[in-house]
C-alpha cells in the first residue's frame, strides 16, 4: 500500500480487505470440499483430520523460522514489524 498514491489508498485498503475476505472464504470452502470428498459420506474424517493437522503445524514452524523482512528491524510481541519501523 505504500506505493500507492495517497488519493488512491483509500480505493487500496478497501481491495486488500476484499481480498482477504475472498481468501478467508474460498480456503474455508476448499477445506469443507476436500473433508467432504475425502470421508465419502461414511464419516471417516480422522485421516484427513491428521493430515490438515500436519499441514497446519508445518506452517506454524516455517512462519516462527522465517527471518525478519527487513533485516535489522525491530520486532513487536508477535514477531512482525513494530508501528515505530520505518516503511
């Protein structure tokens, strides 16, 4: 958002916010169609279970390894960018 002309950020915001409104609801949808398509209607869902489980814990593990995006920055409570850090 930094690239975009200040006239323009307000237009920005409300895309990215779209945007991941739009994300949030087709991965919400994906995970109900894989679920639904992997327990084939006899209820077994504890294979798929683990394996959006593993999915999940490897995510967490490489977003905690991950180094800083500015090299040199300070870090907030959460790992990310501090308010006080320059753009």
């Amino acid at each position: 958002m930094g690239a975009a002309p200040a006239s323009r950020s307000a237009v920005l915001g409300g895309v990215l916010n779209i945007s991941r409104g739009l994300g949030t609801a087709m991965g919400v949808a994906a995970t109900t169609l894989i679920l639904h398509l992997a327990a084939g209607g006899h209820g077994q869902l504890r294979p798929v279970a683990l394996v959006l489980a593993a999915t999940a814990a490897c995510g967490a593990v490489l977003s905690i390894r991950r180094p800083p995006a500015v090299p040199g920055a300070s870090q907030g409570p959460h790992g990310g960018l501090t308010m006080t850090d320059p753009p």
